[in-house]
C-alpha cells in the first residue's frame, strides 16, 4: 500500500495509515513485552496526531458514503490492546482465525 500512496498522498495521510498497520501488525506478535507495548501505544499516538488528514481528504467511507466521525468500534478497541496483552499476553490465542477456517473448508465447502 505505501508504495501506491507514497510520494502521490500527504505525507500526514502516509504516517496515519503507516502507523495503524504498525498497531495491526505489532499486535500479532506471540510473545509480547513492554518494549512492544510501548511500540504499540507509540503507533496509535501517531495515528490519533495524523488521522484528521484522512476525513479531510475525503478517504473515510462507510459502505456507501463519506464517514464524518471517528466513532468506529473496532478502533475504540484499540484503545485497550495494550492494557489486554499486558493482562492476557499474546492476543493471537483469543482469534478465532484457526477454527473460521476450518469451519469454512469442512462446513461451508465440504471435499
């Protein structure tokens, strides 16, 4: 995505969605220390100084028009990523990922 964005986009757009991948991809990871968490928490500062860029550019839809609040509650959860890898460790053991596989090869198309 950046190399599509990158040089085309502002830069304050690029860093925003740059930083939600950052959050998005520090979050995998199995063994999570305070050095990540920092990392994390890092990211979505980042991202909250620059998100304004996106709705300003017109590039926050919904499913059929332009999006004019931050009211998302999957970004209200990443709020407390953080705080729940401190409490529980790596998030990857509460994703249902594994099992909505295996539901959709045996279940939904059966060999």
């Amino acid at each position: 995505i950046f190399g599509l964005i990158s040089g085309v986009a502002p830069h304050r757009f690029v860093i925003a969605i740059r930083a939600l991948m950052d959050v998005w991809y520090l979050a995998q990871c199995p063994a999570p220390d305070d050095d990540l968490l920092l990392s994390i928490n890092q990211s979505l500062l980042t991202f909250h100084e620059n998100k304004n860029v996106i709705m300003t550019l017109g590039a926050w839809m919904g499913a059929k028009k332009l999006i004019d609040n931050w009211f998302i509650p999957k970004l209200e959860l990443l709020q407390s990523i953080t705080s729940s890898m401190h409490k529980v460790g790596a998030l990857i053991q509460w994703s249902a990922d594994a099992t909505e596989h295996a539901h959709v090869s045996e279940i939904k198309d059966p060999a």
